[in-house]
C-alpha cells in the first residue's frame, strides 16, 4: 500500500532535485490533527498521514498542512 523507502533516502538529494520536497522539511511537517510525522507519497505530490488516512497535497512546492484541505486516502484508492 505505502511506499515508505522515499523518505529513508533523503541523503541522494543532488541529483534529483525536480519537485521533491526538501527532506529538513519533511523532517519538521507533522500532520496538524493527530501530531504525527507525515511521509511523502509515492508519486511525490503529497504527504500522507497513516494515523489519519489522510493525503495532504503539495501545491507549488509548498504542503497544505491543512485537515480541511487534505484528501481522504480511502476516496483517492
Ligand atoms: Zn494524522
């Protein structure tokens, strides 16, 4: 279901340095309603919380840490 290794990998930034969020960045994003860590989905456009099922979506390079505005994972699977 989840691809959890994208985050692991932070150190081979360098190269790939398309629209994938900044890893010190990731490390500080918690999900807003349950205060956990939040990962980067598979596709690099979002960030999920597993707690919530919740997809936080990445707009401009910026995450909208908002629970009003995150998708449910249920209705996008
Ligand atoms: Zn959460």
């Amino acid at each position: 279901m989840f691809v959890t290794c994208v985050a692991a990998t932070g150190k081979v930034h360098k190269e790939n340095k398309k629209r994938m969020i900044n890893q010190e960045l990731l490390e500080i994003l918690a999900c807003p309603q349950c205060k956990e860590g939040v990962k980067i989905n598979e596709k690099g456009d979002g960030l999920v919380c597993e707690k919530c099922r919740l997809l936080y979506e990445i707009r401009d390079d910026i995450p909208v840490m908002l629970v009003d505005e995150a998708k449910s994972l249920d209705d996008i699977e």
